[in-house]
C-alpha cells in the first residue's frame, strides 16, 4: 500500500537538496555506497528537511478553482506495472534486498527528493523505447541529488564524470556544469546506456555494469572469460568491488517497488504528470530576476536548475530554465515582455594603474574568461584608463544561495567535530600533502571542502581541516601531536566495539575512518586504519 496525499501537485516541487551534500554521498545510503554520500534527511510535514543549512519552501500554490479535484493516477504504481525485467534470484541480490527491508523508511525518503525529476526521466526512457527499471539508476547513484559530487569526480543525479560529460557533449564552466543540468544529464546518460547496451547486444546486465565501471573494464573481463573459456553474463565476469554490488543494487531496488504492496511498503504517491517545464530565455539572465517572474523563490530556481554556478545563466547558453509547470506560461509572457538589456546589470570599471584582469575579476567574484568574453578581449592585455563592461549580481550574493561558492560556504562550515583550522594553499601542494601535513585522509580533506582526491588546487585557495582532539587525529594547535596511523588486521572474535576499546578510540570513528556500516559483521583478515592517541594506550 502506498499513501497518498491531498496537497497540490506543484508542493511536490519543494522537495530540494541540502548545500552540503555537493561531495555527492549521503549517510543513509545502502552499502556498501561509492558513489553517495550525502547528509541524512528526514520527513517533517511535506518539506524534505536536510541536516545542512539550506531548508526549502513550497511553490507557491495554483490559484483556486472552482473546477472538481481530478484523480491523479501514481507514477511510481505506473512504473511498478510496467517493469519487464526477470531479477534472477542471486546472493548478491538478496544481500541489497536485505538491506532494504532493514530500512524501510529509505526509499520514502528518496523518491521524495526525486519527485521534481522523476516524470521527466521516466518520459523520456518512454521516448527512446528503453526500460523503465532505469528510472532508480539514479537512486544507486545519487539518491538523486542534483548536487552530488563524489570522491571520483562524478557529479549530478547520474554521477557522469568530467570526460563522459564532454563526450557527450555536455558543457562545464566557470558558469555552468551540465552534469548537474537535469534536462541535459538525462540525455547524455541515456545516450551512454544506449550505446552500452548496443555494445553488448541488448544486455542491460552488462550496459550497467559498464555506466558504472566504463566499457573497457567490462571489455576485459570478457575477454579474460572468453579466453578462459568460461561464461561472459555479468554474474561470471570478475569486476571490480564496487562494480560486482552495482547491478544487484539495482536488481533489488526493483524487487522493492514491484512488491511494494506485499512487502507492505508505502510509498509516496507522485502524480503521473509532467510538473516541471523548460522554458527558452533567449539569452543570458539574472536567476534572481529569473525567480522573481517565475513567481518562486531564488532557491527553487536553482534546485530546479542544479547546474548553474553562479548568479545568472551562462552567456553562452544553455538559454533555457526550468520552472514548475504551473507558472511556465506567466513566466514566458513575462520573459517577452523584458527587453534583453535589462536582463543583467552591467557595471561600467574604469582600470586604474597596476590593475591586472585577475585582479579585476577577484574584486568582482567573476572569471577573468568571463570579462575577456564580455569585452571581446583576446588576451590579458589591458591599459589604464580603459573601460570594462563587468556583469554584476542584482541583488546580494547572499541572496544567491545555491552558487558553487555558497555551496561550498555551506560545505566547509559543516561542524565535523573536534577542531577547525584554515590552510591556504601554496605552490606545490596538493591535497595528499596536505593530508599527510595534518593527519587526515585525503578523502576527508577533499570532501570537507566540496572536492574529489584528485581534484588540483590553485594557489591561495583556503581549505578547512578538521581534527579530532580526542581519540582521533590530535589537534595540530596544541603542538603535540601524539596521534599515530595504524593498520590492523581484524581477529577471529573481534567486533567493532572490541577493537574500540582495546585502543581508546570510538565505534564511530572507526567507520568514519573506514566508511564502514556499524551494523555489518567484520571479517577476519578484514584490514582497518586506526588513529590511535599513544598516550593514551599505557594507562
């Protein structure tokens, strides 16, 4: 059974994603979870609450009617109805499953989040004659969040990477990541599980297994099977670990919403009907001016148009935003009605003597890229006296609170517990030295401050580290640190509470340290990475 609700269609467009989550992982993910790794949230009336910073608001009602409430038939029942895949009944399978029955409240919360995006993908799958159980990739990927950013530099509701983006054809920019663009990603992934299933001749086991993994990985393990003379199915090939759990994840999460009813799981009831609309813009626009004639909030536009980065659209398009679908016909009318100069402001900047075009750009939080283009520059040549046309914010950038320095703002101010210090980059610095320098994983240290392990960092870039003053990495302030790294190998009989006390430490942060679920069994031979305060292990 799933429940349903008597609030308008267009509040199911509130349901928005937390600042904080742009590392793209979330806590209450099934594991184990590459790819995810957001905050945890919870329901509170019918506004998605996240631990973060950022609460969303509902769009605005449609006004009244006089006309009577028509039935709206449920789009996840809808999908429920029209699955065709046969699930074969596999270990793996069975180990996903469990974990969602051990968690029932998880997909509640997630197809909350998806119900902004959910008909569109789903319509288009439809479009392209593909199946509908590609609707929950998003789910395994993402939990869909639009803003998921994880340690492999994958981001969006499809965690596309940077060179699957460009390979099909999506833009990012100082301005722009179409990777986060809903409308733009959902194209270029199911280009991609096109072609892969083309590639293994309709075999979405192994289309799947290699959106996960990339083709050439799945191509040698067929290989390495074909010469072995062994079976070339997916659950034959030798993939790796994340890859191997990636398809069972998903072959459950279809298992639950076929059987929701019998398993007695309710979920909520989304509209089978378009609520989102694109609507062309023509060219560049302010999002707070854009906001303001759609009739919602600055913080809805940009939940509904994740992959803009700044305080307008690109310049350079794409020339479109998306709107809920109520107010799309007011909001074009208005658009036609705003003549193109005054769809930015435009500051006039004379250059004084020893401006250079960075400096310029820093004073006015923009790309240096973005004034050569404004002033049809070529190089960074520019002389005092001259005049720079510099596009500017129309209101506050307070007011903007989804651009890429408001989420990464919102990202670094999280409290991690125990002490914050500020590190700014020098020349020759990475993100492993840095780690090494305070004793914090690169991974913590990437995902602190809204970056991937292997991102590169400019110099005078400020970075957030957090150190724990107890029973964790010592605070490097108080010049002793007495914290050391250890590797040690789990014992027949050992549980995470055991190891925990042994050195002093805590359960948590042990999985913290390790990205462990607390409820999961150890293995002997398992290996874990402590930190461990030697003064504390002699008394």
């Amino acid at each position: 059974m799933r429940f349903e609700t008597k609030l308008p269609t267009t509040a199911a467009l509130a349901v928005m994603l937390a600042l904080g989550s742009i590392d793209g992982r979330t806590q209450d993910l099934m594991p184990p979870a590459p790819h995810q790794n957001a905050s945890s949230s919870s329901l509170s009336g019918w506004v998605l609450e996240y631990t973060d910073t950022y609460t969303p608001t509902p769009v605005p009602e449609p006004e009244a009617s006089n006309a009577a409430p028509t039935e709206t038939n449920s789009l996840i029942d809808r999908l429920a109805n029209q699955f065709t895949w046969t699930i074969p009944e596999r270990p793996r399978t069975d180990q996903q499953q469990r974990w969602f029955e051990r968690h029932p409240d998880y997909l509640v919360r997630v197809f909350e989040r998806a119900r902004p995006y959910l008909h569109h993908i789903v319509s288009e799958l439809e479009a392209h004659d593909m199946p509908l159980e590609l609707a929950l990739l998003p789910i395994v990927e993402s939990a869909f969040d639009p803003f998921a950013y994880s340690h492999g530099r994958a981001a969006g509701l499809w965690q596309i990477i940077p060179g699957t983006g460009r390979r099909f054809g999506l833009q990012q920019n100082w301005w722009y990541d179409g990777r986060r663009d809903v409308i733009a990603a959902t194209d270029a992934a199911l280009q991609y599980l096109r072609f892969l299933a083309e590639r293994y001749d309709g075999d979405y086991e192994l289309a799947v297994a290699a959106y996960n993994s990339g083709e050439g990985t799945v191509d040698r393990a067929i290989r390495r099977n074909r010469k072995a003379g062994k079976a070339t199915d997916f659950w034959a090939l030798s993939l790796p670990k994340e890859t191997a759990s990636y398809v069972p994840k998903l072959h459950a999460l279809v298992r639950q919403v076929r059987s929701a009813d019998e398993r007695g799981l309710e979920l909520p009831h989304i509209d089978d009907r378009a609520v989102i609309a694109s609507v062309a813009t023509g060219g560049q626009i302010d999002l707070a001016l854009a906001a303001e004639l759609a009739d919602i909030s600055v913080a809805e536009l940009y939940a509904l148009n994740p992959g803009f980065n700044q305080w307008a659209t690109a310049p350079k398009g794409p020339h479109r935003l998306v709107v809920p679908i109520a107010t799309a016909p007011s909001f074009t009318q208005q658009l036609d009605a705003l003549p193109a100069n005054q769809r930015m402001r435009w500051k006039r900047h004379q250059i004084a003597d020893g401006e250079t075009l960075s400096h310029i750009a820093e004073q006015y939080a923009i790309s240096t890229a973005t004034i050569r283009d404004a002033n049809n520059l070529r190089g960074s040549m520019i002389r005092a006296g001259q005049y720079l046309l510099i596009p500017t914010a129309t209101r506050p950038m307070s007011d903007y609170t989804h651009t890429a320095a408001a989420r990464l703002q919102a990202k670094q101010s999280r409290n991690r517990g125990g002490g914050k210090r500020t590190h700014t980059v020098t020349a020759g610095e990475s993100l492993w030295t840095i780690a090494q320098r305070y004793n914090v994983s690169t991974r913590s240290l990437a995902s602190w401050n809204g970056m991937a392990p292997k991102d590169t960092l400019s110099v005078g870039r400020k970075l957030v580290v957090w150190q724990q003053t107890t029973g964790g990495v010592a605070d490097a302030a108080s010049g002793a640190n007495m914290t050391r790294k250890l590797r040690y190998t789990v014992r027949t009989g050992d549980s995470l509470d055991r190891i925990a006390n042994r050195f002093r430490i805590t359960v948590r942060d042990i999985a913290r340290w390790n990205k462990l679920d607390i409820n999961r069994i150890l293995r002997p031979g398992q290996r874990l990475t402590l930190f461990v305060d030697v003064r504390r292990q002699s008394s």
